[in-house]
C-alpha cells in the first residue's frame, strides 16, 4: 500500500491523491506534494491589524456595553497600560477603577 503524506492543516493521516492533488477527507483540503504548511498567527491586533504589545494604550472605536453592569465604555475612550491575556482576540485593562477584559477588534492604537 503506497502512504501518503499527512494533511498539512489539521496533520491527519487519512489522505489520499487525487490524480495531482492530495485530498484530506476530514478538513476538505487539497494541496499538491510540494505545499507549505501556512503557520497561525497568533499575535494580538487592532481593528487596524497593528501589533498590539503590554503596556500599549489604544482607544476605543465603538460605544460598548458592560455585561452585567449599567456601564458604557464610550467610543473615543484611552485606555493606557493594556495587558495581553492568552486569547490573542482579547486584552485585560482597567477603565475606571475597574478591571475589564476588551476584544481587540473595537480597539485601535
């Protein structure tokens, strides 16, 4: 039986060729021999794709809602000193007094 290479985007072994292309049945996808394995990136960006680094201080593009609290965080707002938390899509910050997790994606540098 001939072996064919693992699937370069979730890395199982159930492969198969497909006349010029290899075909992984469990993600769909389909490469020829000589695919790169495109690496994830998970550094942590704003709502304008700039890196975002600890202690940064960026503003607040949309007018946000607290859960669980009456608080509006209002657009325009600086934040200064944000902390990066293991979810690149979020940051740990204080407004306030209070310490608040934001996503990235209503922030900008």
């Amino acid at each position: 039986m001939t072996e064919f290479p693992n699937c370069p985007v979730c890395n199982m072994s159930n492969t198969y060729s497909d006349g010029t292309n290899f075909v992984c049945p469990d993600c769909f996808h389909e490469w020829n021999g000589e695919a790169v394995v495109e690496t994830e990136d998970n550094t942590p960006r704003d709502s304008n794709g700039a890196e975002l680094m600890d202690g940064d201080a960026v503003t607040v593009i949309k007018d946000l809602k607290v859960k669980g609290s009456s608080m509006v965080i209002k657009r325009g707002t600086k934040v200064k000193s944000i902390r990066l938390t293991e979810n690149p899509e979020e940051v740990d910050c204080k407004i306030d007094g209070s310490s608040i997790v934001l996503k990235t994606c209503f922030l900008k540098k």
